[in-house]
C-alpha cells in the first residue's frame, strides 16, 4: 500500500518538474496564438483564450520557401553523410585498416571544433568559387557538423555485426562492395536512421553556416527566415513564434516516432552541437 | 580469390565476443598462413575510407588552413576579394591580444563556461538520479526531458528572447507578482550575461540528464542494498555510493560539455549580439562580430581571435580523449 502511495508522489513531482522545464515551449506555443492587441498586456495571457490564426497565417504567407530550402538542404545532408560515413564505419569497424586508429583520432578532433571557425574558412573558399548563397554549399558545410559523428556511429554499430555473417559471404564468392551492400548495409537500419536523424536535425537546426555563407541568397533556410523576421518586425512576436513552432516540427516528429534511436546516439558518446 | 576468402576465418575470432573458437572456413583450413592484415583488404579498407580521406582534406582540413593563413595576413575587403593580402605574422594576434575587447571576451567565455556547465551538471545529475525511481510515467517524463536539445537554437533562443522581454516578458510578470521590480534581462550589462547561461543551462540540461542516467544504470544495485543494510540513508548512499561511481562518467560528460559550451555561439548572438555594450560578448561571438558583424569586416582579426578559440577546444579535446582511452583501458 505504502509503495503505491510514493509511486504516485514521484510521479506527481516528476510531471511538475517537467512542466517547468517545458515551460518555454508552452510559451511559445501561447504567444503563436496571441493576438496583436493582447501582446503586450500585463500580466501577460496565461491561455490563449481569444486565440489567433494570424501568426500561422503569415508563415502561410511568407515562410513556406524558407521551409522548403530547409527540407532540401536538410535532405541533401543526409544523403551526403550517409554516403560518405558509412563505408568508413565499415573500413573502421571489419577490415581493420592500417592507421585506422590515426583516422579515429582525427575525427574525434574534428568534432571539437567550433563551427564558427569552419563557417569563416568555408567563407574565403566559396567566396572565390562563387558558391556563396547556394544550397549545393550550405549542404556540404552542414554535413561537415556530422560527418565525424556518423563515422562514429557506423563504426560503433558494425562492429556488432557477426564475423560469421561476412565470412559465409565471401566464402560465396561475394567481394567487399558487394558484401557491403548486401549485407552490412540492410544490417545496420538502426545506425542509418540514427544517422539521419541527427544529420537532418542538426542540418534543420544550423544557424551558423547559414547566417555566414547563405545570408541574403534567394534560397534561405528557416532559422534565418525566423532571424529576419526578429530583426525585421520585432512587433509580431505571434508571427515569429508561430514560425518558430513550425521550426519545431521536426523535433516533435523524432521524439514521437524515434525517441529511442535518438537516446542510443547521445549515449553512443560524443554529440551535441 | 584466395586471400579474401581468408579473412573471415580470423576475423571470427575477434567478432565472436571474446570466445577463442575459431570457426572453420569451409575447407580451406591450413591453405595459407593466417595474416592479420592481409594485403587485399587493406586496399578494400582505404578505398572504403577514400570518400571521408578526401573530405577530411578538402572540407576540414582546407578551411582550417585558409583560417590560419587568414589570421596571419593583413586583410581588407579588397584584398579579399583579389587574394594578394601582404604576410603580417602575429600582427594580427597581437592587436586581439592588446585589443580592449579581448579580456572581457575571455572573462565572459570562462564565465559562461564554467556557470553553464555547473548549473547543467548539477541540475542534471539530481534530475538522473530521481528519474532512476521506478514510478509511473517516469520513461515518458524523462523522453519530454529531451525537447529543449532537440529543438533548433533559434526556436529556443528567439522563445527566451521573448520570455525575457524588459516590458511583456513572462519571466518579469511572473517577478513583478511577487513583488521584485522588472529587471532589463537582455538590455543591461549587468544581467545579460545571466540571460544567456540561463537560456543555455536549459538546453544543456537534457545531455546531462541523459548521459549520466545511462551511467547510473550500471551501478549494480545490490551495491544499494548492502549500504542499506548498513544503515545508510538515501543520502549517505548517493554520497558513498552514486558519486564515487559515477565518477568516470561525470568526467567524459563534463570534458564533453566544456568543449561544447566553449563554442556556443548561435544561443548569445540571437538572444544579445554580445551586448549591450560586449556585456556579454564570448571569444566565439566576437570571432563572429569581427569577420560578419560589421560593415567593415576584420577577416585577420576574426580569424586570430577564432584559432585562439580553437587551440582552447583543442587542449581540453585532448585531456577528454585521454580521459576517455584511460577508462576505456581499464
């Protein structure tokens, strides 16, 4: 009876301290249906009681294109690292390569460094090619925040993969690309969808490369279509947050369908951004 | 042929966790010495690594170099564009260095730092810990925990903005019920750098929640069960118990933390631009400000700025892989 008892308490003070963490996340989905007039009252609406449409109204209007650039550009990360991270997971995790070890290494440095450093190097490169304010370059600067963590990834999870497996395969006469196609690849679903996951995330999310290689292009991402919109008319907050809520879909959409791949990549070690 | 149809056999050794049974090949035992590393698989191993090889150098390595050659030159905006800057050395280090703006950026970075990761590993670590209870909802709790870090740092950071606003902000509604006057969160110098650690303690908090509650999983709970039966209570166990335990993993996720809260940027510049007045400009904001910020930008000085930033990432990188090889060994 006494267990029963504290289980509920636990769970009555666990649901209240998520509420104060998510706390900012109901605000912003308040203020999105907060009518102008009502912006700026004090004390503030708690509930969106005279809510409006207006706010989603101007993402209709204005941001579907920042949107769609943010889908493509997100896309073409993943495809990009996929690509070229897991035939190293592979190389790294079953053929064992002399300095193998060496290419870790480097990866492992290479995620420590600040993206502002690369979006400034990435700058003077593509200013001389002319591929500033272009998706083709803003995907290939996003996927370089996760490449290295792919790598890692794949190495992690094909290494789990039965020796057996690939043994039976070549003693069939399969060679390398082939058994990788056709047998590590179909076995390593659940690293390809982490991957993705955070691949497309972090690439959704990227403000940096953005606001350094791709301000003022025709085709924009949504974080600068949110940054423009703080800058520009800083009276329509039910705008920007309405924008921001639509920003956030995606979040929402992994943690719904793919919240246990996302805690298997925080723990596979080294993420965040 | 033969050469790869000899890899499995020894490769079945290594794969098949930690058992010493060699699994036969189908006769071609005893065909040709067993090599760990034969010839033909290392060429398949580096062609399979060419792709990121080549992506390393190209999308990693050469923009590096063009950063360092861009902080050892005296660059304009002309100069930019033509290409022939004139080869200053360390001039461009030794005016951030001298510049007004460097120890406040410094001062703020450490700040920032050290604050952020404080607050996020404590506050993390007490949630862990409560959250490895067995009460009801507690899986689906714990995975609504994880939202601040997914969401895009422009989302939460124009959410705090507006949370934090001097006249309609919620946070200063929520002050002026209980009677503390409004505080300018975001336009004075002495809060803002406050605003921006508190805006990043909230979407740091989950890594640690995360991280440190898989490490909790491994402590084996009859450990629990003889410090109760000891007598200990519930705090003397997370004293004696948890912490010491917890120890290896507190480590990695505070190196981890460190390199990563060294480099945040997105988070101060949406929510301050570094101001008012550098109040809360950070070595990575003013990198920022020096190369884009401005009508007329300080590439050479940008640049220098942002490599001192890397070289500090770098050598707390190196103590956390070592940290991370140690335990790994051990």
């Amino acid at each position: 009876m006494s267990t029963r008892h504290t289980s509920w308490w636990k769970t009555a003070i666990g649901v209240l301290l998520t509420a104060l963490m998510l706390f900012p996340v109901y605000w912003m989905l308040n203020v999105s249906f907060t009518r102008d007039q009502d912006m700026r009252k004090s004390p503030p609406d708690w509930f969106p009681l005279h809510g409006t449409l207006e706010g989603y109204r101007a993402v209709i209007d204005q941001q579907l294109p920042y949107l769609g650039t943010s889908l493509v550009i997100a896309l073409g990360t993943v495809v990009l690292t996929a690509a070229i991270a897991a035939p190293a997971g592979y190389a790294l995790a079953k053929l064992r390569p002399r300095g193998g070890g060496a290419l870790s290494f480097v990866l492992l440095v290479a995620q420590m460094i600040p993206g502002i450093i690369m979006a400034m190097g990435f700058y003077t490169i593509y200013l001389k090619l002319g591929m500033l304010q272009s998706v083709p370059g803003l995907i290939i600067a996003d996927s370089t925040i996760a490449v290295p963590f792919a790598v890692l990834i794949f190495t992690a999870f094909m290494d789990g993969i039965p020796g057996e497996l690939l043994q039976a395969a070549r003693t069939d006469g399969a060679g390398h690309l082939r058994t990788f196609w056709s047998i590590v690849l179909p076995m390593s679903r659940n690293a390809i969808v982490t991957v993705s996951l955070f691949a497309f995330l972090w690439s959704w999310s990227d403000f940096v490369f953005a606001s350094t290689l791709d301000g003022g292009g025709a085709h924009e991402p949504i974080t600068l279509g949110i940054y423009h919109y703080i800058g520009n008319n800083n009276q329509q907050w039910n705008a920007i947050m309405a924008t921001a809520v639509v920003a956030s879909i995606p979040t929402a959409l992994i943690l719904v369908l793919a919240q246990r791949y996302v805690a298997a990549g925080v723990t596979a070690g080294a993420v965040k951004d | 042929m033969n050469d790869t149809a000899q890899i499995p056999e020894d490769r079945s050794v290594r794969d098949g966790d930690g058992a010493a049974t060699v699994v036969p090949s189908r006769g071609r035992a005893g065909a040709e010495p067993t090599r760990s590393r034969p010839r033909s698989q290392q060429w398949a191993a580096w062609g399979f690594l060419t792709p990121v090889v080549i992506y390393l150098g190209v999308f990693y390595a050469y923009p590096l170099y063009r950063n360092i050659d861009l902080s050892l030159r005296n660059y304009t905006v002309r100069s930019f564009v033509d290409g022939n800057a004139t080869f200053t050395g360390p001039a461009n280090y030794r005016a951030v260095l001298d510049d007004p703006t460097f120890m406040p950026a410094l001062t703020h970075t450490v700040v920032f730092t050290a604050a952020s990761l404080l607050l996020q590993y404590g506050i993390g670590l007490a949630l862990a810990v409560f959250f490895t209870q067995h009460f009801r909802l507690a899986a689906t709790l714990r995975a609504l925990f994880l939202v601040p870090w997914l969401l895009p740092l422009i989302v939460s950071a124009s959410t705090w903005s507006w949370m934090l606003n001097s006249d309609s902000g919620v946070v200063n509604a929520v002050l002026r019920a209980v009677g503390i006057g409004p505080v300018n969160w975001l336009t004075s110098p002495s809060w803002s750098l406050a605003s921006v650690v508190i805006a990043n303690i909230w979407i740091g908090i989950p890594f640690n929640l995360v991280v440190l509650y898989s490490g909790l999983q491994s402590i084996p709970a009859s450990l629990y069960e003889a410090a109760a039966l000891d007598g200990a209570n519930a705090w003397q166990r997370f004293r004696h118990v948890t912490f010491p335990l917890l120890r290896p993993v507190s480590a990695i996720t505070l190196l981890l933390g460190l390199v990563y809260t060294l480099k945040v940027f997105d988070i101060i510049w949406i929510m301050t631009r570094g101001g008012p007045v550098n109040s809360s400009t950070t070595l990575a904001t003013w990198s920022y400000r020096l190369g884009f910020g401005n009508a007329l930008p300080a590439f050479g000085h940008g640049a220098a700025v942002g490599n001192l930033l890397v070289l500090i990432a770098l050598v707390f990188g190196m103590v956390y892989i070592r940290v991370q090889r140690k335990q790994q060994a051990s």
